[in-house]
C-alpha cells in the first residue's frame, strides 16, 4: 500500500518532504506502556483547556495486548492531575483488572457512564484506538441546538459528512441500552453530537482523537459565532468533501494532534522513556 492510500498517514499533497509516520514498538508491553503514557497526557491537555467540568469526561484507549479491554482515566481524579499509573484497565463487563497497576487508593473507580458509551464504542468499531468524550463549554452550547455542524469554514470541512447527530438524550448514561445506542448513531463516523450533552470523537489514534475533538469544539463556537453575526455561507458541497478528504483524515489528524503534545512535552519537560 503506498503513502498516499494508506489513511493513517497525513497526505502528501499538503507538505513536501518525507511524510512522518507514527512510533514503531519493539513489543506489545511498549506499545502499552507507550499508550498509557500518551493517554495521561492527552487527558492533562483537556485540563489545561479547560474541557473539565467536575468529575465528568473521558478518554479510553484500547489495550494493545487485550484488545477486548481498555484504558480509562478514573472517575474523580482532574484531569490535570492523571498520570498513567493512575488509569484503569477495564474489560467489557466493566471489571477492573489488576494489570492497571493501581492496586488501591481513592481513585480505583469506573464512572458508569464512562464504562456504558466507550465499551460500546470499542466493541463495535475494531478501527477505533482512542475515544473522547467531555462536556466542553461550546460543544454543550452547540449540542442544545440539535443540528449538525455546516462546512462553513475549512476547519470545519474535516466534519464534513463525517459526523453525526444523537437527537436522544435521556438523562446520564447508565445502561447498556444507551451506550449501544449512541455508538450506533456514530455508526463509521469519526464524530458525534450528543443533544443536550457534548462531543464525542472516536478515531484510529490518540493524537487524532484529541486534534479532531479541540477542532470540533472550535468549529462548534464558529459557528455559534457567525450565526450569532448574521447569515452565513457554506462551502460547496463538492469543495468540502474535497477538503475533507484532507483536513478530516486520520493520518492528518494524528500528525495535527501532534503538535499538542509537543507543546505539553516542552511545558512539563518529560517525554516517554521506553523501559524496554
């Protein structure tokens, strides 16, 4: 497969040069270790956005090793705080397994809501590595409009025909019945609104999870901005699939997302060190 057809790797027809490709692991144990380490990170970029509100929020990643199992951070424990000894590995009956490495202490625990929308997700999309979901001040906002977002910027284009719209809201999310539901309202799409809720973004890495849910909540307060402005004009709909073809795909989206991480590694001053 070459470069240019492979969709975990960003298009070359955006940059020139050699086309940067994701970290290659000597063992299972190192992609875990690595993807905890990235997971813990990715949820300290959330508080640092402010994308907290209170105990609620998620990010899960699934286990390299047990792909029917998947990383969580624990319910009660900030965002700005979580380390990867902190996550939790959780199976798909919602049990937290030992392996997490957390063996006590006040934070061993699994938000039910958490547990009902990704074990949901990861069990009916094997393409989806990491899922997000939080209560964002613009993705709340917009989600009470019960639309979906319009291409009306090339930001926005990355969403174009690639998100969807949950129009039920029943109250938190504590059974199975809703998170089944939800997921298949994301149905193959990278991105969802949920009505009355927030954002949801599933993709095929960490680094794209977190590029593509920080420009969804942008997109979200665009919108709400240039709506709130006058009437505005979309991109035609031909031009923005284009344009999403390119701004939306999964390998532009982990490089994207990249970026946030360095900026988050210059900050703390700590990268991964592989133990291996």
């Amino acid at each position: 497969m070459s470069d240019v057809q492979d969709p975990n790797l960003p298009s070359p027809k955006i940059f020139k040069g050699k086309i940067p490709r994701p970290p290659v692991f000597s063992s299972k144990l190192e992609e875990r270790e690595f993807l905890k380490f990235r997971l813990a990170q990715a949820l300290r970029i959330f508080g640092n956005r402010g994308y907290d509100e209170g105990v609620a929020g998620h990010i899960t990643v699934r286990d390299p090793i047990r792909p029917d199992c998947f990383w969580v951070n624990p319910f009660g424990l900030h965002f700005k705080l979580i380390q990867p000894h902190d996550l939790l590995l959780v199976d798909h009956h919602g049990k937290i397994l030992e392996e997490s490495g957390q063996k006590d202490g006040p934070f061993r625990i699994l938000n039910t809501a958490a547990f009902m929308i990704h074990s949901a997700i990861h069990a009916a999309r094997p393409d989806v590595l990491c899922a997000a979901h939080s209560h964002s001040v613009y993705g709340k906002a917009f989600s009470t409009l019960g639309k979906m977002l319009d291409p009306i910027s090339q930001d926005a284009c990355a969403f174009y025909q690639d998100h969807a719209l949950y129009t039920q809201y029943n109250g938190i999310v504590l059974d199975e019945v809703e998170g089944l539901a939800i997921a298949e309202a994301l149905g193959s799409k990278k991105a969802a609104i949920l009505q009355n809720h927030g954002l949801l973004v599933a993709t095929s890495s960490i680094e794209a999870t977190i590029h593509f849910y920080i420009s969804m909540e942008r997109a979200c307060q665009a919108q709400l901005l240039a709506e709130a402005a006058g009437k505005t004009v979309p991109i035609n709909p031909a031009q923005a699939a284009e344009t999403g073809k390119i701004t939306g795909s999964q390998g532009g989206g982990w490089f994207a997302g990249g970026t946030e991480f360095m900026v988050l590694e210059r900050d703390e001053g700590v990268k991964f060190q592989s133990a291996a």
